[in-house]
C-alpha cells in the first residue's frame, strides 16, 4: 500500500486517506453525506457514547429519546431558530400516497421537539432542574463538500437540554457542562479551547454560545462541541413555566450542550500520524492486539501463548483482539499501526520460551513485559501511552497558534491567530474578511501559553474594550 499524503503539507489529502486506512467507515453508500458505520467504526464510537454518557450522568442528567419528526408549526416558533436552520432541514410532505396535513421536518436538532413536551413536564420549582440528554441521529442539508465525521447530513449527536429556574441557575449548568466537557476531553487526549462566539455567530435563538474548538490542518479550526446559554429564549415562545415558591408564575431558564461524531474525525485529524490513525485507550476499538509470531522450530508454543495472553487481559477487562490469521507478521503490524490499535503486543519462540512478550506502542517505543504478572503490566503501559498521546497533542496545540499585530499579517495564516478585538462587530467583520475565514470569539479560559498585553484593536486602534480574540478557517 502507497504511504499516505503528507499530513503538514496535504492535510486534507491525508485525513482522508487516514479514515480509508482506519477501517472506520465505508463512504460508499450511494447518498453524499451519509456513512456506514463499520464494525470497527461502530466499536469506537460505542466507546465515545460511554465516556460521554458517563460524564454527564455524573452531572444529574439522565437519558430520554424524542422522536425524530417534529410538526412544522413546533418547528416555526422560535423566529431566529428557524431562520437559522431553514436552508438546512429535510422536509417529509408525504405519508404514503398522501400529502401530510402539516408537514414534518427531519430533527435537524431537538429544541423544537423537545420543548412542547418540556411545556408539559415543568410545573413547579421542584420539577427544576430538569436535565435530561439524548444520543440520536439529526439531519442536515449540507451543501458544502462533505466529510467523513466532520461534514455530515446524518450526524451522531449527543444534545442536553435542560431547564433551570433562573439565569444563575443556567449559568451554573453551563460550567457544569464545561467541566463534564474538560473531563471528557482528558479521555480523549484532546486539548481544547472553549470560546465564545461573537453575537453574530451565536447558535440560531442562544443568548450566548461557547464553542469548543480545536486547531487541525493550515490555520483550519474544528468546533468539535458547543455549550448554550438560552436565557428564555425558547421557554417563552414554547411557554415553558413553572410557579415558584411564592406562587408566580416564572419562565424556565434553558442550556443546551451538544457534541458529535466530529469527535471521532477529531481524534483521528490530532492524533494520527504518517503511519495511520492513533486512538487513545479510551476509544480504542482494540486496546490491545495480541500476535504471534511462528517460528520452524517452536511449533504451537507462540500461538498457545499468545491465546493465553489475549485470554487474560480480556477477562482483566480489557478489548484485546488475537490476530491469528495467516497474514506476514510484518503485514499484520502494519495493518494495527494503520488502524490505530495503542499497544501491540509480540510473542515468538524466545517470548514463549522466558514467558515474556516484546511489547510496543502506538507511539513505537518498545519494553519486554513478564507474563506473569501481566495485567498490571499493561495497565501502566496504557495510561504510559495515553499521557504520552496528550502530551504530544499539546505540543502541536500550542504551535498551532501565533499572534497577529496588523491586519495585512492575517491573509494566507498558516496558524489560528490571535488578534485584538474592540468587540464591534464592524471590527470584526474586517478581521474575517482578512483572513479569509471567521472571528471565533473570546477565549473562556486563560490561554495555554504567554501572551503580551492586548493592546490596541487591530482594526479601529481603540484601547477600550480590546481583548485577545482568534481568528482563523473553520472546516
Ligand atoms: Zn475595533
């Protein structure tokens, strides 16, 4: 097999290429935009489901499913949500032979779905807060160039939505989710930046939007998540109320937290490498593969001993897959190197032989493990290899910024760059216009590395209310 396209040169050549080699997905399927989800793809995104719905039911929240139609008159009732989403909904005008008395829209999200039936579940002050999730599919026309994972019209989604009984209350929801968020993201070895985005790039109905955005490819930035504050945005048009202690009647102040199968393409664009696609522990379809190595004068003992390997760590609790097909060895490390496997583990005639394995990691550095105890062994190499994993992800993070001083610096950006911002809006439109791309917002959190004070706007001059802001190319 060809290597595969550079990936600092030909990012998106080598995405590509890296989702064909990790076996994750068949794009064939006969409608742009929609995947299949093959066994091994299926296998990593079970995993993401469990970190994230482990995460949040931390947090209180608990499952539900909607139903995937929503009536156009639900659909109608918030004006900005509908304006924002319009050109993207998938329409069903037809049950059968007949046309439908009011047509149905395909879940592009679920706010429009969910809070006709939130209207009917808040009564009280003790029914807040209501959290609730669910992990179900949403469609969107997508009329750019799609992409494996990261452009798609049938989208994995996870989508909280909760309501609360005031502002502070929903305040706090989003800095639970934040941290729930920042939790996940450490199993995943992603570094992350939440921001937020200016008024004019604000989710369609949200008082405010943080996005959770990372850097991949040439200046290119990838929102792999996003957290809403909705005030009473929706709970007005959809009269979502509660009567509180006193007995007033009051509206529901909302969140919502949504993230995606972006994350798999996110995984796969930061952490894979020349050689292929590099999972973290955490997501890894195989967390271990365990091959044997035949030898003319060692007869079954590698393959006996390799069972008994692959044997113990899964009753450890461990996803171990025995690669005892007929391929070369060579073929073999090759195929789990492509597809991203975090440890491999050897047995030939002299492992079987000191009852030992050569093992070696997604990141090609190598030890020799004792069989007995094994487990442990491989529980220290795993969290080795995910710390390392973070680690080198970071490094590429932090380079793949740079501060901009001028506007002239901005076209052609070989990295997301950091320019002072007024906040105003005009301002901001001459920054996007710059780079070519959008004004992401304002970062929530201190940055991961030393900056200068702002200092003044980089387009109008003001001092006022300047802020490091970033600007970059959204995928
Ligand atoms: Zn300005």
């Amino acid at each position: 097999m060809a290597d595969l396209p550079d990936k600092r040169s030909a990012f998106i050549d080598w995405y590509l290429a890296v989702v064909e080699a990790a076996e994750v997905t068949d794009k064939r399927y006969p409608v742009k935009g929609l995947n299949v989800w093959t066994p091994y793809g299926m296998a990593a995104r079970r995993n993401l489901d469990a970190v994230m719905i482990r995460e949040i039911e931390a947090t209180g929240s608990r499952a539900v499913e909607f139903p995937a139609l929503i009536p156009a008159t639900e659909f109608a009732k918030e004006k900005e949500h509908i304006k924002g989403f319009d050109a993207q909904v998938y329409w069903v005008t037809k049950g059968g032979l007949s046309d439908l008395d009011i047509p149905l829209v395909l879940r592009p999200t679920s706010e429009t779905a969910i809070y006709p039936v939130f209207a009917l579940w808040v009564r009280s002050h003790r029914d807040l807060p209501l959290n609730v999730y669910q992990i179900v599919n949403t469609f969107r026309y997508e009329t750019k160039t799609t992409r494996p994972f990261l452009r798609v019209r049938e989208i994995h989604f996870f989508e909280e939505h909760t309501c609360q009984a005031n502002e502070e209350h929903a305040t706090e929801r989003v800095r639970s989710n934040r941290a729930a968020f920042e939790r996940m993201a450490h199993a995943f070895a992603l570094p992350y930046l939440a921001i937020r985005r200016p008024e004019w790039d604000k989710f369609p109905g949200a008082y405010y939007s943080i996005a959770l955005d990372i850097p991949v490819g040439e200046a290119r930035t990838l929102q792999i998540g996003s957290i809403h504050h909705y005030r009473e945005n929706f709970a007005r048009p959809y009269g979502i109320r509660y009567e509180d202690a006193d007995g007033t009647q009051r509206y529901v102040h909302q969140t919502t937290f949504g993230l995606s199968e972006r994350l798999i393409g996110a995984i796969l664009a930061v952490h894979g490498d020349q050689k292929g696609a590099v999972f973290p522990t955490a997501i890894a379809p195989y967390e271990v593969v365990v091959v044997p190595i035949p030898a003319a004068d060692a007869g079954d003992a590698p393959e006996r001993v390799a069972a008994e390997v692959a044997e113990r760590l899964r009753r450890h609790g461990r996803r171990v897959h025995l690669d005892s097909s007929d391929a070369r060895p060579g073929a073999k490390f090759y195929r789990w190197e492509l597809t991203g496997v975090p440890l491999r583990l050897e047995v030939g005639r002299r492992e079987a032989e000191r009852r030992s394995v050569a093992a070696v990691d997604r990141l090609g550095r190598k030890s020799t493990l004792p069989i007995d105890p094994l487990e442990h062994e491989v529980d220290l190499r795993l969290a080795e290899f995910d710390r390392a994993l973070f680690e080198r992800a970071r490094e590429a993070f932090r380079a793949a910024f740079s501060v901009a001083r001028s506007l002239e610096e901005l076209p052609g950006s070989t990295t997301v760059r950091l320019v002072a911002w007024c906040g105003d809006e005009t301002c901001g439109h001459r920054i996007e216009q710059a780079i070519d791309g959008s004004l992401l917002g304002t970062p929530e959190d201190p940055l991961p590395f030393a900056l200068d004070p702002v200092g003044a706007c980089l387009v109008c001059g003001r001092t006022e209310g300047a802020r490091w802001a970033l600007a970059g190319r959204p995928m």
